[in-house]
C-alpha cells in the first residue's frame, strides 16, 4: 500500500450566484494537495490509504465518501469531532488562490502520539502540502516520517505555500529534517527557488538538495514538463503531454501519484531500487506523470483520471 500523509479538506468552489442574491455563492469539493494525490493513486489502480485528521461532522463524511468512491482506504484516519479545514477558492484565468479556515481543525490539531502504527502491508508513504506548515499537525507528520521511513520508499512534495509559513526558521528546520529521510523529492520550479534562493542553475540547485538525502529531486515547470536529477550527476526529462487547460487544481499532485504508480508498476518503489533507477524507467514515470496531469488540468477542479482513461505507458 501506498500510505499518503497530509490534509484533507474542502474546496469552497465559486458556483452560480442565487438568483436575486448580492452574496457570491459556493459549492462544497473535497480537496486538498495530499487527499488529490491519494484520490488520484486510487483511481489509477494502485492500494492506497490516507493517513490525515478526518471530522465526524458532514464535511468530514463527504471526504470519507469521496476517498471509498476512489478505492482508498482510510482506516488508518485520525477521526475527532473538530471541523474540517474549508478553503474558499477564487479562479483567476485558470490559477486558484484560497482563503483557509483551519483553526483548531481535525487536521491541524494531529499531535505525534496520534500517528497510527503501520504494519507492513504500508510499502511506501507520501508526504506534502500544507501540512507540513501547519502546527502542531506538521510535526506530527515529521514525527511519523522520522520513525516509518527506514524500511519504506518515501515521496515528499511540500508544496510550499509561504502564506501558511508564520516561523520560516522553524519550517525550514522541518524541511531539512523531512528530506534527510526522504528519497524522490519533488518541487515546483518556484518551490526550488524558495528553499534555495539565488542565480545558482537549476540543476545546481536541484544537487544542493540532493545531496541532504534524495535519491531523486524532480522539478517541474509546469507546460515545460518536469526534470528528474539522479544520483551521479543523471538528469532525466519528459515533456508535458498536450492539453487544453480548463484549470490547474490538482496537476501537481495527480503528476505526483502518476509518477508514484508507475514506479510501482515496475516494481522499482522500495528504497534499495530508487538508488539505481535505470533512466528509461525514469523517464517513464515522468512521463506517465505528467500525461495524468494532463488529463486533470483539461477539467475543471481536482479530477485526476482513472487508469483506463490513460494511455499505454511505456516499457521502463
């Protein structure tokens, strides 16, 4: 199993305006970077779980009926009578911004002695997006990384929304301790220029980090593709796979479950086996990744593809 680690919550989605009302109005999508992925892994056929904070209120039940509708398991939940963490979404030409209500949330509110033991039915983990800022949530998720990742494969995509940041010190710290233990770490081209900053090349920032730990740091660029930088100096890439935007919600982390799967597939997800990927394997996942991605950004909201809507992947 694929055990992914982080928020789930609810996308408050513009929707049409009641008629003779002034007040916007909002349609409720579960969401969130984490629960996007596992939605995604599920649907392209691979066992999956989510380890996140669930409520028991009616927010809370639709994310559980979104999760059993995509084939996740989510026994291993931390289930409270806290809210759900809503997320109130404005598009502007495609591109989400949010506005986040998550004090005291069933997310934010995990603490390390909450964090489940996991048997060895969990092969790999998956760890990213706002929960990795938010606390005391985040250091639970740290917590749970420090002590699970020895034997598992490990995939961290933090997503970095600075926003959310309110000690950079303190999460910077995080970071560093999360991809010591970590071995494909994935950033957006605009996250490698936050955790290194400065004129160094990418690819020379890409190294830096490499070498505090991962096996693998892919840095995507969005309609450029994505760039995978292996151990011995390796670079792999793979464009993106043509496609007519509705919006961007979800890309990221439906690129992050098509990679994931398709290693997989392979048989080359376990810790051992990401320390020597073969480069056409490598590419492959890339690719695979980036054509699940194209199929979430040609619809509106997270709505990442099922495994017959994909094409033939390719031999790694």
């Amino acid at each position: 199993m694929i055990l992914c680690c982080g928020e789930a919550l609810i996308d408050m989605i513009p929707a049409r305006e009641t008629p003779g009302s002034a007040l916007p109005a909002f349609s409720a999508h579960p969401g969130g970077a984490v629960f996007n992925t596992a939605i995604a892994l599920g649907r392209l056929g691979e066992e999956t779980g989510l380890l996140t904070g669930l409520s028991t209120d009616m927010f809370g039940q639709q994310l559980e009926a979104a999760l059993a509708g995509s084939h996740v398991d989510s026994a291993l939940a931390v289930r409270s009578a806290r809210p759900t963490t809503l997320a109130f979404v404005q598009l502007n030409n495609g591109q989400a911004r949010y506005s986040f209500f998550d004090e005291n949330s069933a997310g934010r509110m995990l603490a390390p002695a909450d964090m489940p033991a996991l048997d060895a039915a969990v092969s790999a983990l998956f760890f990213g997006g706002i929960s990795l800022a938010c606390e005391p949530g985040a250091e639970a998720y740290a917590a749970l990384l420090e002590r699970e990742a020895a034997g598992r494969a490990v995939m961290l995509d933090p997503n970095i929304r600075p926003g959310f940041i309110s000690d950079e010190t303190r999460y910077r710290d995080r970071l560093d301790r999360m991809i010591a233990r970590t071995d494909i770490l994935k950033l957006s081209d605009e996250d490698l220029d936050w955790l290194v900053p400065g004129p160094h090349p990418l690819a020379e920032k890409a190294a830096m980090l490499q070498a505090k730990g991962p096996a693998m740091v892919i840095v995507t660029r969005g309609a450029e593709g994505a760039t995978a930088y292996l151990e011995n100096e390796r670079a792999v890439s793979a464009a993106a796979a043509p496609a007519v935007v509705a919006d961007t919600v979800g890309a990221g982390d439906t690129f992050n479950a098509g990679v994931l799967a398709r290693l997989s597939q392979l048989g080359l997800l376990g810790k051992q086996a990401l320390r020597s990927l073969p480069g056409t394997a490598v590419e492959d996942a890339l690719a695979y990744g980036c054509a699940a991605a194209a199929v979430t950004v040609s619809r509106a909201g997270a709505q990442p593809p099922w495994a017959e809507e994909m094409p033939p992947a390719r031999r790694g």
